[in-house]
C-alpha cells in the first residue's frame, strides 16, 4: 500500500473563513504587501453577505458613519455591479445598506482575486498543530486534492465558531460566555410592488414593530411615514400586530420572535425576509422549505404589493456553529479605557444594535486589538465568532460592517507582523493606526 505524501505550502498570511471578515482580512493583508490565503468550507466566498441581508454596522442609528475603509472599497465594488448602496434607516433602530446579493457574488471576486489572493473552496481545517514557543507551527487543511500542511507567518480566525482558535487550544472567555445562536430562516420574494407595500404600511402603522427610540420615530405612524418617503422596503414587522397574530394562531403564518423585509433590487423587485427564531421549524433541516412556504402564502394573502410575488431564493439554513469565544488580552465589552499608559489601541469600530444600545448618542464604539489576541499564542488573530467579547455586545460584533472593519484591522495587523519571528504583540500599534487611517478607517466618532 502506497502512503500519499501530504503537500506543503508556505504563506504570510492564512485566513480561514470566507465571509465578510475573512473576505476583507485577506484582500488588506495582500494590499499590505502580505501573501495571504484564503480558505472557505463552501462553494463561494461571501458567507453571510450572500443571504441578502442589509448590512449593519456601517452606520450608527443616527446615520453618522461608523466604518470606513475597506468597506468604502467593498460598496463601491457592489455598485459597480448594479447594487444599490445609499444608508437607509428602518426607522425601528437602525441605518442599513441593503445590498443586491448576486452583485455581491461578483463584487467579492473581483476583490479577492484583483489584489491576488489564493483562494481555496470547500476546503476545511483538519488539524493546528502549535510550537513551543506559543506560535501556530502549521494548519492542515483538507479537501478533494488530499490534505495540505500550511505553514503561515500569521493566521486569521474569520470563521463564526472560532475553530482555529479551539483547535489551537486557546482559552476560552468562560463557560457562560459560550452561546448557541439561532439560526433564523431567510428567503427572499420578486415581484414585489414596493410602492403599494409601503402605502399599506403607512395606512396600517399597527404591522411594524415600535420605534425602539424617539429619535429613531415618535411612533409606529411616523416611522411608517418615514418609510414610504424613503421610497424603499427596509420593515421590521411586529409579530404581535393583530393580523399577524391571527394568522398565526390559525396556522396561516409562522410563529416568530418578529420578521423583518428588505429590499435587495429594486429592478428585480426582490426582496429578501428574515424570520427571528421561526416556531416549529428547525431551519437546518430539509422541512424549512414548508415553512418558507408558508410564510411566503401570508405575505402574499395578507400584505399588498406580494400578491404576485414568488420566491426567487431559498438560502441554506446551516446551522449555526455554538459559539465558542476565546479570552483575549482584552474583552470586549468589559475592558474600558487605554490599553496601558499613552496607549490607545483602539483598530476599528462597530455600532450597537437594538438592544442594550443608548440611541441618543453616537451608538458606536471603539474594538482594541486586545480583544482580537487570544491569550497564549503570539501569531493568530481570531475575529469571527471567537472573536473576545462579552455576551452583551457580541451580537453588536457580529454585525456584518463591523466583521469588514475587524478583517481589515487584522488583514492590517497580518501583514505589518509577518517577519522572520511573527508576534503580535510587538507590533506597533501606533504604526498599525496609521495605516489603518491611511486606508480610511474610521477609529474615532466624527467630530
């Protein structure tokens, strides 16, 4: 019997986890002057940003800009290929951008693989095996072709479960900090008569959901209002409206924690539909399909502007890896204040969400490198889902324009550090800021 040798390859940076963190870490680090590769479990690079989701993060609720950067770059290349980008509010507790996912699956090739990153597909992460000097020695990876030792200067954590950070044996933060998120389901509708949608909303206020905060919308009536002048759907719907209520209690719609519509192109009249914590479906199995179904006869039977709609996209319902933060140098969420005396350490910057969040500030606030460097390895940043973070504020991290200001912050970071003997912690943190506002990163509220 014939033993296969396992190949071996050498980089600057590796970054396992193709969505927005991953996807923007990647692309910076090579812009960086940094090899970089880029590993992704799936077919197509995008992750998250593939669903059709609007992006959070970007904007506070206010609509002042919370990230810059590789984002500016990331929006440009979605408008290049016919997305729509301008900030929209849902008048409920945030400012969004609702994105053409298919102008997105263009969009992030044309970023990775113009500034020259490898990309590897339906590639995952076998083993990591670490040193004696707190260095990851090498991750093997695996695929079709076989199994491939991969030797990096600095690798890059941007997948949701923190997997390269749990197989590296970090830390994590502490027991109760670990969550299993729900996964919810998401489908999107054409044909949609946006216009006649959003003159029902404005006739019929009672469907939204309450304006979290005054200044977001005095009431349902104004942000319904506020909707229909803005010209596009972006509505978070109540689950508790009567209409809603009775159909659910006559099996007509599914129960929910709430339901939320945006819209990803007008010309298609697409929209895509989020479904919180859906009852009596489990979105990682094959019968979600009956679910979407019956939220998409709903729609159509209760709400004007869907009766003509069809379901144009049904988007996988892969179960959400139980999140596994790790204790970082610093915790998100927790650790105030410098970093030590003089030391401002502050690399990007997220916004909170709807909850927990004081709306009538600013909303933003300022993510240290710290909490990207989990405790006991010196070459590997982890800014996915294991990403150093109290619960409190985790879900805000999470948001998708917060994940490209922490990939570019990291990508930044990777490359800065990639020398003979890579250790984060020596890196130049004052240097690093630099060239992060060099780039266009926002690390700072405007002034």
């Amino acid at each position: 019997m014939m033993t296969r040798i396992m190949a071996s390859v050498a980089t600057d940076v590796l970054v396992i986890g193709g969505g927005a963190a991953g996807i923007a870490a990647a692309v910076t680090a090579r812009r960086n002057g940094a090899e970089a590769i880029l590993v992704e479990a799936g077919p197509m690079l995008g992750g998250e940003l593939l669903h059709g989701l609007p992006l959070a993060g970007l904007y506070t609720a206010q609509g002042g800009r919370a990230v810059g950067g590789f984002a500016d770059g990331f929006l440009a290349a979605c408008a290049k290929y016919g997305s729509e980008t301008a900030p929209l509010r849902d008048f409920h507790a945030r400012t969004l951008v609702c994105l053409d996912p298919e102008a997105i699956k263009v969009a992030v090739i044309d970023l990775t693989h113009g500034a020259g990153v490898k990309a590897l597909m339906y590639t995952l992460v076998d083993q990591v095996a670490t040193d004696g000097d707190g260095r990851i020695a090498g991750v093997i990876l695996r695929n079709k072709a076989g199994r491939t030792l991969v030797r990096a200067k600095i690798v890059i954590d941007a997948t949701d479960g923190g997997t390269v950070a749990a197989l590296a044996d970090c830390p994590p933060l502490d027991t109760s900090a670990e969550v299993d998120r729900a996964s919810p389901l998401v489908f999107r509708m054409a044909g949609v008569d946006a216009a006649a949608f959003l003159e029902h909303l404005a006739a019929a206020p009672e469907t939204l959901a309450a304006p979290a905060h005054p200044a977001i919308a005095a009431d349902r009536a104004a942000a319904a209002s506020g909707l229909r002048d803005q010209g596009r759907v972006l509505a978070v719907l109540d689950p508790a409206a009567p209409q809603m209520g009775a159909a659910v209690a006559a099996g007509r719609m599914i129960g929910s924690a709430g339901a939320a519509i945006a819209q990803t192109s007008a010309a298609r009249r697409d929209v895509v539909i989020r479904v919180d914590r859906p009852q009596g479906v489990d979105p990682a199995r094959i019968e979600r399909t009956a679910g979407i179904e019956l939220c998409a006869g709903f729609l159509r039977s209760a709400l004007p502007g869907f009766s003509q709609a069809v379901i144009s996209a049904v988007h996988p319902g892969v179960p959400v890896p139980f999140v596994r933060p790790m204790l970082g140098d610093r915790v998100l969420g927790r650790d105030a204040g410098p970093a030590g005396p003089g030391v401002v350490d502050t690399v990007a910057r997220g916004c909170h969400g709807t909850r927990g969040a004081d709306l009538s500030g600013d909303g933003a606030f300022d993510i240290p490198l710290g909490c990207m460097l989990p405790r006991g390895v010196r070459n590997l940043l982890v800014i996915g889902g294991g990403l150093s973070a109290d619960p409190s504020i985790s879900e805000d991290a999470a948001a998708t324009g917060t994940r490209l200001a922490l990939g570019e912050a990291a990508g930044t970071a990777a490359a800065l550090a990639a020398g003979p003997a890579p250790d984060l912690r020596r890196i130049d943190i004052a240097g690093l800021r630099r060239s992060l506002r060099q780039q266009g990163a926002l690390l700072e509220a405007a002034r």
